[in-house]
C-alpha cells in the first residue's frame, strides 16, 4: 500500500499524495521500509498505524512490543527516524494540531516527506466534538521561495566567469513543474545538461543540450562533461553518491559546486555555493540575472559518439537463438513504446542499464526508485502510476528477485484477471509487448536474459570499500587500486 501511495505522489510531482492505515504489530512495522523509502526521495505519504492502549488496560495487548526501560515505548516508534513528522495520539483532540502539522510536513516542498500519526487503538474509538471549522475542506498550496538576492547575485556572477558550466538535473526539476523552464535556461544561455536517475526525463533525450545520464551509471558523454567543468550548477538535486561518482566525478582543480535547491540542507551539501529556492523561480530569475549572457556551446560530437557506441547494444540481435542481454529487452520495450509511455524500475542491475540505455521523450516518462533502490517497489509502485496517470502506458521492469518478494502485489493490480506469457527471443518479447498495447488489465511479459556483459560504455567509479588486509594476492591489489582512487579523491 505504502509503496503504491509513494509512486501515486512520485507521479503526481508531489501535487497529490494517500493515507495508509494498518494495524498494529507487523501490519505497523512492515511499513518501516516504505516510510524510510519516502523519506529519502522527500515524497509525501500519510500513515496511520494502530498502536498500543493509551489506557494501558490490557497491556500486554496483542503484537505489543514491551520495553523495559519505558512504558511510553512501543514499535511504531520505529519510525520516528524514517519520517519527517512522527506522532502519537494519545487524545482524540490531539488531531487538532497534530493533523495540520501532518498537512504541512507533506505540501512543504523543503520538508516534504513521509508522516506517521501513531493512533492508540482505544483513542481511534473515541468521541469527540470537533469544531465544525476544522472539517471544512481545505487548500494547502505549495510555496515557491524565491531566491536571495545575494545569493541570486553571486550565483550570477560564477555562471558568467566559468568558459565551462554544466548543469546536474535532478527530481526537484519535475517537483516544482521545472523542465520547460530548464530547457529555454539551457538554450538561451548554451549550458548542457546532464541527468541524474531522479531528473532522468526533465529534458527529451535528443534535446541538444542533453548531454544523458551522469555518475556511476552516466554516459560518457556527461560524465565528461562534469569532469572538465569550471562550474556545476545542480539543480534540485540531492548530490547523491551515484550522481557524484562517489563525489569523485568533478575533477577540475579549479571547479566549483553551486547548489539550486528549495531545501536548505541539501543547497549546502559538499561545500556548494546555495541558492536556496524553489527550481522554477530560481531557474527564472538567475535567467533574467544573466540576461543575454552565453557560454560557449557545447561541442554535440561526443553526444553523437555515445550513441554511437550504445545504440547497437540495444537493437535486435541477429542470432535468433542467443539468450537476450538485459539492453536488447530495454531496446525491444523502447521500439514498442510511444510518447505516453511510462517505465519505471527500483532495484538490481535494470536500473543501471535504463538510466544509462533509456530514451525519454518527454518529462515523466522515465520513473526510478533509486535513491533507497527498494527491491519490492517495483509492482506496486506501478499500480501508483497508473492510478496517478490512467490513461499513460507503464511498463514495469521486474527481476526475479524483486517479484520474488513481493509477488502478491501482481493479484492486487490482477484481481479482475491478467494475461502472462513466456517469451525465448527478443522476436518473441516484440510481439507480446504488441499484444500488451491492446490489454485492459496487467500484462505479464517472462523472458529470461544473460546478465552479462553489463553495458561497457561509460559509468565511472563507485566508493566500495575493499578488505584493507588480506591473505589473498587479488584482495591485496584491489585494495591498492581502491587507496589510489581516494588519494585521488582527496587531492581535489
């Protein structure tokens, strides 16, 4: 349900968003993982777990946790580090605050995230009188901070001295209906763009100043971009260590971070020059601040060349017989899809190969759960993007073990009925996703693929620790490597 709700507000650009109710005990717990999901991809969503009696009558109740050192203590406090506004209703006037505190966590675009109202069950069978004037409906707009004119001012002043700026899009863009604004910015003032996983789709992918993916799953193309910029300038973006390639992709010496972003704490991260506001009216008015200033253009050769190289791995193979790579599935779901199609993934090697191999035509055509990378989003989340967009295509790409996991989300979404095939060829799979067009209910396409080689263009280095000790000759060289790398790292 959760996970559902997350993708339904995902694809609604945090303009909609639902309340999951449970039980107590595991009902409330199982949870946890989705709220911490939320969290981390600053996505309102709305919880209402049961918990223990307020009145303590029948303790211990059942799936009550005990603690011994507070009897105030109970499970569901598992979420208070997983939510941006956690509370226990004890009082059913307690809703009184607690309800448009709720309301205000969730349409705040720089506290944006997920909420719990942990509601004792005797409370929830309580009476109260409430004031006729809090049940009226209610507009909660979501703000546009403008930006600071001193830091609008001296954001200005580095675009303009930097021969070689780019920009790191990132979900904030689609939160704050930023994409045009971001692609008449990149064009009046000739700055390439470069996605992360979570502003993948903010511009078209053939747009001209869309250089593709960056970071560790990021095309050559961008990654070299960002590795000779004088400046980069994200825009709502969390900075995360895919994006960055372990904060080790912008390797000019004399490069600097300038960080757009609504919230404070993310416009800070890594030593960035803020410019804290919402991304639309910051994109606005650094334009009109720049006024007919250009950079030099962007030479689109390397663009060119990165599809070039990639563009075969995706296209049908020739030998009929072989086990289909991962890239000729996605080449095959591309060739089938149109302008209202939806793909969307979370977890395992897929999303790697999408953010790096997919062509989106437009914003919200790309949806990826990967800054928690949740194995079980998959399915359900789906089902969230086709209540946020019902007349869109969505195609979930699945692996075993994600489906494994959370197979019984595909009943929920199949309850009136749903076709399966089994599928051997990319042949095959082209005339079942055909099929799949004309379907009124989930379609489920099986094929198995070889898994390697993953795609050999572009990516760049992970930070994954290596054993610093080790009887093994092969260990103790990685780890050599691995030390030369944050020497690397450390120097810039």
């Amino acid at each position: 349900m959760c996970h559902a709700a997350i993708a339904y507000a995902k694809q609604s650009r945090r303009r909609r968003a639902m309340a999951v109710t449970s039980s107590i005990g595991p009902g409330a717990t199982n949870m946890v993982t989705a709220a911490a999901l939320a969290h981390v991809n600053r996505l309102p969503l709305l919880m209402v777990p049961g918990d223990v009696f307020a009145r303590r009558g029948p303790d211990p109740v059942l799936q009550q946790i005990e603690d011994w050192g507070g009897g105030t203590v109970s499970a569901n406090d598992a979420f208070r580090p997983v939510t941006r506004y956690f509370d226990r209703i004890t009082r059913p006037e307690q809703l009184l605050t607690a309800l448009p505190r709720a309301f205000r966590t969730m349409t705040d675009p720089a506290e944006c995230g997920p909420v719990c109202l942990s509601f004792c069950q005797d409370v929830q069978a309580e009476a109260w009188d409430f004031p006729e004037s809090f049940l009226e409906p209610r507009i909660w707009r979501i703000r546009r901070p403008l930006p600071d004119p001193v830091e609008l001012d001296r954001v200005a002043e580095m675009v303009r001295a930097a021969a070689r700026p780019v920009i790191v899009a990132g979900g904030g863009v689609h939160y704050a209906g930023a994409a045009d604004a971001l692609a008449a910015f990149a064009a009046r003032h000739a700055i390439p763009v470069v996605e992360s996983q979570a502003g993948k789709s903010a511009l078209p992918w053939d747009h001209p100043f869309n250089f593709g993916p960056v970071g560790v799953t990021g095309a050559s193309s961008a990654n070299a971009l960002c590795a000779e910029a004088e400046l980069v300038l994200g825009v709502g973006t969390r900075f995360p260590g895919f994006t960055t390639g372990s904060h080790d992709l912008f390797r000019n010496p004399a490069g600097r971070l300038v960080s757009l972003n609504v919230a404070a704490y993310d416009a800070m991260k890594h030593g960035a020059e803020p410019l804290t506001c919402d991304a639309l009216a910051g994109l606005e008015a650094l334009s009109e601040r720049l006024g007919a200033h250009r950079a030099a253009a962007p030479d689109p050769a390397p663009k060119a060349a990165w599809f070039a190289a990639v563009d075969p791995l995706t296209a049908a193979p020739s030998d009929g017989n072989a086990l289909p790579t991962d890239q000729q599935v996605i080449g095959a779901v591309q060739r089938a899809g149109g302008p209202d199609t939806v793909v969307m993934c979370a977890a395992g090697t897929i999303p790697g190969e999408l953010h790096t191999l997919w062509k989106a035509p437009r914003p919200g055509a790309y949806h990826m759960e990967y800054g928690y990378s949740c194995m079980g989003y998959e399915i359900a989340g789906a089902l969230g993007i086709k209540m946020a967009e019902p007349d869109r295509d969505v195609v979930c790409m699945v692996g075993d073990g994600s489906y494994m996991m959370a197979n019984s989300d595909l009943a929920t979404a199949a309850s009136m009925g749903a076709a399966a095939v089994h599928v051997s060829t990319i042949a095959e799979l082209e005339e079942a996703l055909a099929r799949a067009r004309e379907a009124t209910a989930p379609f489920v396409v099986v094929i198995d693929t070889d898994p390697y080689p993953p795609t050999p263009d572009g990516g760049h280095w992970w930070d994954v620790a290596v054993p610093e000790t080790s009887a093994r000759a092969e260990v103790r060289e990685a780890r050599a490597a691995y030390e030369s790398r944050l020497r690397r790292r450390a120097l810039t």
